[in-house]
C-alpha cells in the first residue's frame, strides 16, 4: 500500500518542515517507496537554467569536470538541482517507470512514456547516479538517475516530430513566447533584450507573429558576435548591439532607433546580473517591462524604476502559462530558420 501523498508535493520536505519543496531547503529524494500520488523517472538529460549554468561554469573555470562536481554537489545537498545562488533550477527529459496508485487512469501518462517536466528542477526531488556527459555549450547534462513529479506537476510528452534535445531546449524556456503572445498587441515596438539567446529568438518570432507588419521588434545582443542570428531572422526588424547592463548607453540607442517613441513592450531574456534598468529606460510611460531573466533582481527593478520616475507596468516571468509547451514547440514547427538554428545548437 503506498503512502498518501500531498497534492503539491509537501510530503517530501525534509527542511524546513511545512514549507513547499521550491522554498524548501532540502527535499527526500529517496525513490525506494514512491507515494501514490508520484510519477517516478528515470532521468536522461537535464537542462539547467540558463543564469545558473552559467554561474555554476564561472565558478568551475569553465572546466566540465568541475562542473560536475558542482552539480552532484547541489543535489546531494539539497536532494534537487537548485543552485542556491541564482535560486534557479532547470528541467529534465526521461522515461516514466511508475506512476503512483492515486494517478493511474487519472493521467494521460502510461509507464514507458517519455516526458519533460514543465516545473523546475528547484522543487523536483532528484537523485543523480552518474554524469554521463556535460554539454557546456547547450545548458545539458546526461545523467543517470531518477525523479519524482508530484501531482501539481506540470509536464509533457515529449513530441515525436521534434528531436528530444531540441523538445528540451525550448520546453525550458516556452513561458517566454507565451507571455509575448499574451502581451503584444497589433502595430506595437517590441524590445527583445539577450535576443540571441534561446528565450529571446523564440520571444522575438512571437512579438512578430502578434505585432504585424506594422509592429517592430527590436533585437538587443551584447556582442557581434551573435548578431548574425538575430540580423538573419526573418522576424527581426531590427537590431542593436549594446550591453544590457549598460542603461544609457542602451536608452541612447534606442531613443535613436525609434526616434525617441521607445518601445510599448520590453521582454529581458539576458542571463547575466543588473539589467534591470536598460529594461525599464528603453520601455515608454506606461509600457509594459517582462522580466523573464531568472538573474533579474525584484529590489533593483521596483527601487529603479521608482528612482528615475518611471510609470512602467513590470511583470515576473511565470515559467508556465497555460497552452505553453504547444505555442513552443508550434513554433519550431513553423519557422524553418529558427528549427534549422536549434538544431544546430542544442542537438
Ligand atoms: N522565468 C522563467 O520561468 C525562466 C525559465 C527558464 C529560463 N529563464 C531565464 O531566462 C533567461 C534566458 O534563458 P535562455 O535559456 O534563453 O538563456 P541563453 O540562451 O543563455 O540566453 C541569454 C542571452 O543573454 C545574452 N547576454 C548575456 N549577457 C548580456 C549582456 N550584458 N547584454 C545583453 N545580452 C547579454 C547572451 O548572449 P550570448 O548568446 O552572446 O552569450 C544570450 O544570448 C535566463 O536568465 C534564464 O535563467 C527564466
């Protein structure tokens, strides 16, 4: 008989008692008894979150060994793959080997099934057995190992049109174009900053898709380096490279690019610290500023904006919004350059 588990996972909490396992401290990632209300895993690759891969590979000297260590390190520790230091965790893709007593029949799920979890690895208990590989360029590491979801877990069969690796990638980050579809509104400006990257290019598809011919989306990279992917995009209209960070420099060139009508929306998908105000200078009055960055800081952003006067309406980046895993995985589907673009990089 197995035992009764909590809707949104509490039974797995070790520290602090009675808290919620993405808060909590540290999670039972003991999978010997499962209780009947799991779905148990086993695990094959897991995609860290952007900002705490990265922070973990500057910390390990960008040396794949260390990394390792870093990671095992974590989830040992915590029993889940929470970086304490961006609080951020990531996802995985595997194979589901038991479903619990109280799901069965209740689920489209079947054991054998291969899933994405669509919750963070910050409050999925996770046991890592061995690293198989660490793919430093694609946020991925195989694993063995296994996890539980809970029943509040949000997760999806992963298509079999679409290569896994690539399913993955952009299952990570599928709350970002899903915000740009709810958001953008015909005729609008919309500023993509880290547009480069694997939120921003999918961001920046969606705010063409909802903005139209007459709407304007403008990239923001850091470096030339990446502006041929951005400057390539059948749906950029236009491209400035600045770094984020850099808040004048990046207002000047913006006021610049939209003869100083600045932009009705502005989306951050940039993995690195203090962005917060380029974000917020660049967005006209009452515009709208999504932080979808998990290295973007509440304090910063709310205390910024107040300092400079700025009566913009800013929105934390909810990884999940409802239909999101379909709107991604659609648009891989029906933009052969950014398919072709993603393949290339995360498989
Ligand atoms: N809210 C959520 O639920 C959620 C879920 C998943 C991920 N995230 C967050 O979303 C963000 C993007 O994730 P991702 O997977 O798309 O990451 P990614 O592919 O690494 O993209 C990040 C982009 O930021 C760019 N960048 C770095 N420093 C910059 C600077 N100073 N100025 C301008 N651009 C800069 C990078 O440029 P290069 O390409 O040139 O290096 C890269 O293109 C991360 O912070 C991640 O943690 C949030």
């Amino acid at each position: 008989m197995q035992k009764k588990g909590n809707r949104y996972g509490v039974h797995r909490v070790l520290e602090p008692e009675g808290v919620l396992p993405q808060p909590a401290l540290r999670l039972d990632n003991d999978f010997s008894e499962i209780y009947d209300n799991e779905i148990l895993c086993d695990v094959a690759t897991l995609n860290i979150d952007a900002a705490s891969f990265l922070d973990i590979k500057d910390r390990a000297g960008n040396d794949p060994e260390k990394v390792a260590r870093i990671i095992i390190d974590i989830v040992n520790r915590y029993g889940k793959h929470q970086n304490p230091r961006t609080g951020s965790g990531g996802m995985f893709i595997g194979e589901v080997t038991r479903i619990g007593a109280a799901l069965k029949g209740r689920i489209d799920l079947k054991e054998g099934d291969r899933i994405a979890s669509l919750v963070s690895l910050s409050l999925i208990p996770l046991r890592i057995d061995d690293i198989l590989a660490i793919h430093m360029d694609k946020d991925q590491v195989d694993i063995k190992g296994q996890a539980v979801l809970f029943e509040s877990g949000v997760w999806s069969k992963l298509p079999e049109d679409l290569p896994e690796r690539l399913a993955l990638a952009v299952l990570d980050v599928a709350g970002a174009p899903a915000q740009m579809d709810r958001l953008v509104r015909r005729g609008d400006t919309v500023a993509v900053i880290g547009a480069r990257g694997k939120a921003g290019l999918l961001c920046c598809y969606q705010a063409k898709q909802k903005a139209g011919p007459k709407g304007r989306v403008i990239a923001v990279v850091h470096r030339e380096d990446g502006k041929a992917d951005v400057e390539n995009a059948p749906f950029v209209d236009e491209v400035i490279v600045e770094q984020a960070d850099r808040a004048l420099d990046l207002f000047e060139k913006m006021v610049q690019a939209t003869e100083g009508r600045l932009c009705n929306i502005v989306v951050s998908c940039v993995s690195r610290e203090d962005c917060e105000m380029g974000a917020i200078l660049i967005a006209k009055d009452l515009g709208k500023v999504y932080f979808f960055s998990m290295a973007t800081s509440f304090t910063k952003a709310a205390l910024g904006a107040e300092g400079i006067g700025k009566d913009v309406e800013m929105i934390i980046g909810n990884g999940y919004c409802a239909g999101h895993a379909d709107l991604a995985l659609d648009i891989m589907r029906q933009s052969t350059y950014l398919r072709d673009l993603y393949i290339k990089r995360y498989c």
